[in-house]
C-alpha cells in the first residue's frame, strides 16, 4: 500500500452552485466547497435549513449541475451525467414511493431500468425486503403503509440496485420521536451490513452525533468544520458550530500563552486553564470567545482563584436533570446543568451564591 | 478572496448544454397548441380588426376599400335620400341593455351564489361532495337544452302562467317570454354554476378558526360574516362575478331564445351581421365594441379583484 | 329529567354551530330547485304520448322512436359525434404536452405568456371568437378553395385546449416532481420516466381533460353555427333550427338523451377528479 489516502467515494472539489445569472445578483447556494467523503463512511451533512446541505445532496444525486467545480465519484468525474447514469441512489425525504405501485414493483423498478435479468430482480427484490424486514408487506400498495413502513421500502427500493453511495435526505423528519430513534440503529445497522458509503442530510444535531462517523456542518453554503461526533462536540473550531450543536456558554477571555493546538487562557471571569486552539487563530492577549459545554461545570464548596463564582437566577427542571443560570461579577450568565441523583443532591435557591469549578481540558478558543 | 469574484466562474458546459436541451424540449411540446390556438383564436382577431375599416360586399364578405362608416353607423344613420347623418339610439339601446341586463345578472348571481357556496362550504365533507356534484352538472350540461327547458317554462303556455290561472290569481297568460326580465332569468339560470364554483373555493380553504375567534371577540353572526367571511372570500367572489359578467355580454343563445327579436343583445346583434344583413365590417365593429366591453371588465377585475384584501394599485 | 337534560344540550350545540348563517340554507335548495326544475319538466314532457308540451296525457315513448327514426337527427347527431371526438383527441394531446411544459420544468421566460395564449378562447366572448374564425377561414376558403368539415373541426379543437389543459394541468401539480426524480434516480432515462412513472399517475387528469374537451365540442353552438358549412349541422345545431320552428316533444327527446349523455361524461369526470386521496 502506498502511503496516499485510498481514492475517496466522494471528492466534492471547489464545487459551487449558484442561482440566477451570477454571483451577485444570485443566490449563492454553495460557495466554494471542497470535501472528501471516505468508501463505507456514514457521512453527515448538518446545518439549518437553506445552509446548502440539500444543494450538495442533489448535486451528487445529478438532479441539478453546479455551476462551478467538479464532482468524483471513486476517482470518475460526474459532469454531464444525467441522474440515471449515475450509480448513486436517493432516499427522498418524503419518500416518493410510486403511488401505482405495489412494494415490490417499487423495490425492482431501478433493476429493471437495468435490465437486470428476471430471476435475479426477484431474489433480489427478496434479499432487501428481508434486510428492511417488510417480506410480508410485499404485494401492498405503497399507500396501505405507515409512515415508518413507507420510510424502509424507500431504503429497500434505494438499496435494491446496490449503489455505491446511498444518498438520504432527512429521511426521518416525517417520523415521531420514537420511530425516529429505532429508524436511526436501523439505518446504522444497514450501513454496516452493507457496507454502502451513506451521505445523510439532517437539521437534527442528535441525529447526527448519534449515527455518523463523521460529520461537516454547514452554514450559508459552506463548511464550516469537518470532524468525527467528538471533535466537533468538545472542539467546535467556530461559533456557529458550538451554538449549534447542543448548549454552550461563550465566555470571553485572553491567550496568555501558546502552545500548538493548546493554549493557556484567563477568563475575565476569572478562571486560568488550558483551552484547545483552533488552526487559524488570533494572536495573543486579544479578547477571544472561550466555549465551555454546561455538563463541564459543577459546584464546588468553597471560593477559590481556580474557580468561578456568582449568584443563581434562575433553575430549570427538566426530568433528568437542572439547568442553573448563574450571574457573575463580569456581567455574564453562565449555565450550569447537573444529572439529577435524586432529592437532596441539590441545596442550592434562586438567590444563593455559588462557586464553580471547570473540568479539566474542557475549554475550547473559538474563531468566530 | 479574488478580488474579482466572479470573473473566474464560468457555468460549466453541461450546465449550458442542459439548458438548451431544456429550452428545445419546452419549445417542441408547447408549439403546437399555441400555434393552433395563435393561428384560430389570436390571429384571426387583428383580421376583424382590419375588417371594421373597410367596406361591406355586395353579397357578404368585403371589398377592400378603406372606410370609417362601420364605426359611424353604431351611432348615426344616414338618411336614403340625401345621405345627412342624424343621430339614433337604436343601437346604443341595445349596448345598454347587454351591459344593463350583464351586471343585473351578475347581482342576482352573486345573491344566490354567496349563500349556496357558504353553506356548501359548511357541510360535512361527505355532503359537501354530493351538493357539490349537484351544482356541477348544469355547469357542463348543453347551454342550449337548458334554455330551451327554460322557454317551456316561461311560455305562454307553460308551467308558470298554467299555474298562475289554475290558481286563480290571473285570469290570461301574462307574457314573460320575450321581455328583458326572461332574458335576465335565463341568463341567471345560464351562469349561476360560474358564481357558485369560485366562490366555494375560496370558502372552503378559510380557516375557520378565525370564525371562533372572532365570535370569541363578542363579534355577532351578521358582523362576522361581513367583517371576517366576506373580506376572505373576495378573491372567490370577484372571480365569479368576472366568470358570470363576460358570458352573459356576450350572450348570444338566452336573448335569441329567451328575447326574441323584442330584447336583442350585442351577441344577436353581431350575428345579425354576419347573417341576414351581410354587413361584415359593421359585425366586424360591434365585435370590437364588445371586446372592449369585456377588457374593461377583466382590467377592472384585475385591478381590484385579483389580489387579496386590500386595494391594489397598478 | 334525562330527557330534559339531552333535549336542552342537544339546543344548546345547535345554538353554538359557529359556521350557521340565517337563512343560507333555504337559499341553496332555491338554488338547485331553480337549477333543476327546468330540465325535469323538459325530461318529463318528452314522456308524454300527446303533443302537447304543456299538458301531461300519457306515458309514452313514442317521440323518442320518431328522434330515434328521424334522419335529420341521425345525421347530426354522427356530425357531432365525428367533429367531438377528433376535435377531443387532437386538443388533448396538445393540451397534455403544453400541461408538461408548463408545470415540470423551472419557470422560465414566457412561460406567462404562453399560458395566457392557451386560456385565450376562455377570456374572449365565445361570439367574437365565432366571428373572428369565419372570416378568417373565409379567406383560407377563397385562397385555397379547399372547403371541408376541417373547418370546423380545427375551431373546436383551438376552443377545446383550455378545457382539456385545466385538469391535466391541476393533475400535475398536484403530482409531487420528487416521484419523477425518484424514476431518474433509479436509472430510468426521461422517455421511461415519462411512460412508467409520469403518464400512469397523470392519466386520471388526461381523461377528465379528454371527456371535458368531448362536451365542450358537442355542446358547441355559437362557434358551429358560424362555421359550420352546409350538410355540417351538429345536433345543437339541428335543436336550435327546430326550437326557432317551433316547440315539440321531439326536441325534448333528444335534449334527454342529450343530456344524459352529459351527465354520464360529467359523473366520471367528477369521480376521476376525487381519485387523489
């Protein structure tokens, strides 16, 4: 083996899709975008809705061309080639399960296109049936079923002609919140025993942290990091990116010191630790936005130089755990939130003081 | 950044060749129906354009002489003798009338009209399917039959007079036929469907929860219905007033059937022309009078029905 | 007191229906009543044995074996069978593929103005329209001395394609585009696309639009009656001259049968219209 990457599934090059007749008087859909997408990931584009997530998806699919940049399925250029010479399959938000047809007519329609001979369209049509465990629905029209059963035929009829890379829209948007959750193993599930490159749009951090083996979150048609769950839970490299995903407190502070992707900062609050540094950042001693997640936090006994204080405003129940917003000295609020371990566990009132204490290695300088 | 950000982005090649695939494929499928309705429908009006400035054949048709008299003739007359011109309303009167007779027609619709939409609008799905397919059939059944099953109605001897005498409250047929107000009852009966239609379509999409919370605002059935359902449906209400003014203008089977030669209206009268009185330019010039009739409705229509609510300009 | 207390809730919700206006009802049974009293005396006096159109005698069937026998109204009735149904055929596939046109591709410049010019026949006085065709074929006529029932045929196809264009149109866009992208995404090339997936879901659009067109041209009046050359008298046509003679049961016969034909057509339009869900 050579000590270059393996040829990504996706290679999305400088790619960019505006519409109307240009730049400035159009809408700048995607801007720019370069991005690999490794062979057999579950990949995951996330953003809110108009960040160019869908663009992206539907580019891949062919259902539109960009405007500018190129796109490489497995090392092959993709310009020109109309969707149904592209071998990518899509799992449409609302499924677009055809109407006039049964399960499993749906199931062979995209062998068929390929002229797939008979026998091996019906054991085929089996073998995704079973894999989406809906053998018995087979003879159904796609309107007799329920909004998770339509969900699986949609990924049985998708996966039927053996994509190599299985393109899904927020698939499970339509869905409520339990079938949601089972939906999300199984698609996982799926991806394994497949072994297809996934390409899954979605809104939804949950759905994203949960599932993906890597994610790219997106923002007014571009990206803004590139990361597996971890990474861009505990280091998000930019605003946008914390405030999206999950709760976060954003406090204000200087660099003190550097030193490669660390750095020793002063909170204004008060608070000196290490936090990590993003690639592209502000030299020292400016004010930078310092993100600490609300988990990281908890109460400590007595004052200190290594801890924060200030006075509780206002608690918030939430069944398995409290929100605490607390007031500083600075001015800021900062949000604290606990695991409830049942009564008594908690003594502190709106109106108390409080002192805080920061994890170990849990801030993160954000660029904004 | 580049300083110039968009002298480096060129639309790729398969975008410009798919638009052009796109723009032949629209082309291919749209031209035949525009070109046959261009060709029966559009064109042949600049004809009649031209045909209102010349002067009639001797047996129909034209000859090709240019000539204003078409346009003269609708409102002087001139004289066998010694060609002066004098004023005459004979056919004003009947401009008059086709207008007069329209917008009465559309009132009475709309009068009719509201109240069935609105409670149709009301019924339980199921009902509303059934009424609905009611109101519909006349819609599509032959314009012609009706009339004629109006006349029957309406004579002499038919249903209403024979009733009246049984009764005892006349004692000889009193004549409606051939009188303004049968032409007006035809033509209500004629295009009373055009106003029901659009207006049940506006009413059915109102969210009825406005009803609740207006109620909920002490607001009485009445002040409800002038205040919230009313100024909702207007688009629905506009639409049927246009569908049921521009027909009934140009009516031309209810006032042959329903009118005689007693209530003639512009439709009789262009046929007229183009028929016995083989004055082709003349039938040519009422036509026109009556497409400028109906422009001015529709501008009308546009400028205040069209859009929701409030009063929109340009 | 049980009966009491359901008799005074069952006032109190009819006293609290939101959606009841006075008065409303009675107005929508005057409505139908005025709608269809007309045509029922119209249906019943074609039953009856004398010749009276007025006074009802005796069941009999005997005007509609003199229609049935008439050879004016065979003749007329096969014109208008002949003009109706090419003129349907013809206008619904213009119709359809201007429908396709006009929904299934990103909007684009003109894409207004050809569906003003497809609805023009619907905006123009049916009169004007009449006129404006015969002397515009009475110029073709004296050009290419070609004469014919292609007139005729031509004018209601051009009539007939806002009517059939209507439904199909609705049709469309109601039809989710996604359905389509689905085809394509699963390697049907357009021509597949448009014959599995396109036409089957728009077929009940296609024929509601192919049986409106079928009406619109057999009810036809104004436009054949301008047009139409010797020896084309449509059967409205054929009604109108006999009308103007004078009224007999024999008209009425033939306006029944007339009409049911219409009602049929319009019952299966109405029943395709409510196929989706």
């Amino acid at each position: 083996m050579s000590t270059q990457t393996a040829t990504a599934a996706i290679d999305i090059r400088e790619t960019s899709k505006i519409y109307g007749r240009n730049r400035e008087t159009g809408v700048v859909a995607l801007d720019q975008v370069s991005l690999a997408i490794r062979d057999n990931e579950f990949f995951t584009l996330l953003g809110p809705s108009g960040c160019g997530k869908t663009t992206l998806l539907r580019l891949i699919a062919g259902f539109e061309q960009p405007t500018h940049g190129e796109i490489l399925l497995f090392g092959e250029h993709l310009e020109g080639l109309p969707p149904y010479k592209r071998p990518v399959n899509t799992v449409f938000q609302h499924y677009a399960l055809f109407p006039h047809m049964t399960v499993a007519e749906n199931i062979s329609f995209g062998l068929e296109m390929l002229d797939t001979p008979n026998t091996q369209i019906s054991s085929t049509v089996k073998e995704v049936l079973g894999l989406v465990q809906m053998e018995h629905l087979a003879n159904r029209k796609t309107d007799q079923l329920s909004g998770g059963q339509q969900q699986r035929v949609a990924l049985a009829r998708a996966l039927a002609p053996k994509p190599k890379v299985l393109l899904l829209d927020e698939p499970l948007s339509a869905l409520d919140f339990k079938l949601r959750k089972e939906m999300q193993v199984e698609l996982k599930r799926l991806q394994n025993e497949t072994g297809i490159t996934f390409i899954f749009v979605t809104h939804d951090q949950e759905e994203a942290l949960t599932m993906s083996d890597r994610v790219a979150v997106m923002r007014d048609g571009l990206i803004l990091q590139v990361g597996n769950p971890r990474e861009i839970y505990d280091r998000p490299a930019k605003r946008f990116v914390a405030d999206f995903i999950g709760d976060i407190n954003i406090l204000k502070g200087r660099i003190l010191s550097k030193n490669g992707a660390q750095a020793t900062v002063k909170l204004n609050a008060g608070y000196q630790g290490t936090a990590g540094l993003p690639a592209e950042t502000d030299s020292l001693g400016d004010e930078v936005s310092i993100a600490i997640r609300p988990e990281q936090l908890s109460f400590v006994s007595g004052a200190g130089p290594e801890h924060l204080s200030g006075s509780i405003q206002h608690i918030s129940y939430f069944g398995s755990g409290f929100d605490y917003e607390i007031v500083m000295p600075t001015g800021e609020t900062i949000m604290l939130q606990l695991q409830n371990r049942g009564a008594g566990d908690h003594a502190y009132t709106v109106g108390d003081r409080a002192h805080i204490a920061i994890s170990e290695n849990s801030m993160q300088i954000l660029a904004d | 950044m580049s300083d110039q950000p968009s002298a480096n982005i060129q639309p790729s090649s398969s975008v410009v060749a798919e638009e052009k695939r796109l723009r032949n494929t629209r082309l291919g499928l749209l031209a035949p129906g525009i070109l046959t309705i261009f060709c029966i429908g559009i064109m042949p009006l600049s004809i009649v354009l031209v045909y209102s400035f010349l002067e009639p054949g001797d047996f129909g048709g034209v000859s090709w002489v240019l000539s204003f008299d078409a346009y003269v003739q609708l409102l002087f007359e001139e004289d066998i003798f010694d060609e002066t011109l004098s004023f005459t309303t004979d056919y004003l009167q009947i401009f008059l009338r086709s207008v007069g007779l329209g917008l009465f027609t559309t009132i009475a619709c709309l009068l009719v009209g509201f109240p069935t939409a609105y409670f149709i609008a009301t019924q339980p799905p199921a009902r509303r399917n059934a009424w609905l397919f009611l109101i519909t059939i006349p819609f599509w059944t032959n314009l012609l039959i009706r009339t004629y099953a109006m006349l029957l109605i309406l004579r002499d001897q038919g249903i209403i007079n024979l009733a009246l005498i049984e009764i005892g409250l006349i004692d000889r047929a009193i004549p409606i036929l051939y009188t303004d107000f049968a032409v007006c009852l035809g033509l209500v009966y004629a295009y009373l469907p055009f106003m029901v239609l659009p207006i049940y379509a506006s009413l059915e999409k109102l969210d009825f929860r406005l009803v609740e919370a207006s109620y909920d605002l002490y607001a009485t059935r009445f002040k409800v219905l002038k205040r919230i359902i009313i100024p909702l449906a207007k688009p629905g209400i506009a639409a049927g007033c246009i569908l049921v003014l521009i027909p009934s203008l140009g009516a031309f089977i209810t006032p042959a059937l329903l009118g005689g030669g007693k209530s003639l209206m512009i439709g009789n009268l262009i046929e007229l022309q183009f028929g016995q009185a083989r004055n082709w330019p003349f039938g040519s010039a009422i036509a026109l009078v009556l497409m400028v009739l109906v422009m001015l409705s529709l501008m009308t229509y546009l400028r205040y029905g069209a859009r929701k609510g409030a009063p929109a300009h340009g | 007191m049980v009966d009491i207390a359901t008799t005074a809730r069952r006032k109190i919700i009819k006293g609290i229906d939101l959606k009841y206006q006075p008065g409303f009802s009675q107005i929508t049974w005057f409505c139908i009543v005025v709608l269809y009293a007309p045509i029922a005396v119209l249906v019943l006096f074609s039953f009856n044995e004398n010749r009276s159109v007025t006074v009802w005698t005796q069941f009999s069937l005997d005007w509609y074996v003199k229609a049935w026998e008439n050879e004016g109204i065979q003749h007329a009735a096969l014109v208008s069978l002949e003009v109706a149904f090419v003129a349907m055929v013809i206008s619904t596939i213009l119709a359809t593929m201007a429908a396709l046109v006009t929904t299934r591709t990103p909007p684009y410049r003109g894409m207004n103005i050809a569906v003003a010019v497809i609805n023009q026949p619907l905006m123009v006085p049916e009169v004007v329209t009449a006129v404006a065709t015969l002397i515009f074929f009475a110029i073709i006529k004296q050009a290419t001395g070609i004469s014919g029932i292609g007139y005729l045929i031509a004018a209601h196809t051009a009539f007939c394609i806002p009517f059939a264009y209507m439904p199909i149109r609705a049709r469309l866009e109601d039809m989710d585009l996604s359905l389509e992208q689905a085809a394509a995404d699963l390697y049907a090339p357009p021509f597949k696309v448009f014959r599995r997936v396109t036409l089957p879901l728009l077929m009940p659009g296609i024929l509601a639009g192919a049986m409106l067109a079928f009406i619109v041209s057999l009810d036809d009046v104004i436009i054949t009656l301008f047009v139409a050359g010797p020896g084309e008298t449509t059967l409205p046509l054929y009604i109108l001259g006999q009308i103007r003679r004078g009224v007999t049961p024999e008209i009425n016969a033939v306006s029944t049968v007339f009409l049911g034909i219409s009602v049929i057509l319009v019952t299966f339009i109405f029943l395709f219209g409510k196929d989706k869900k």
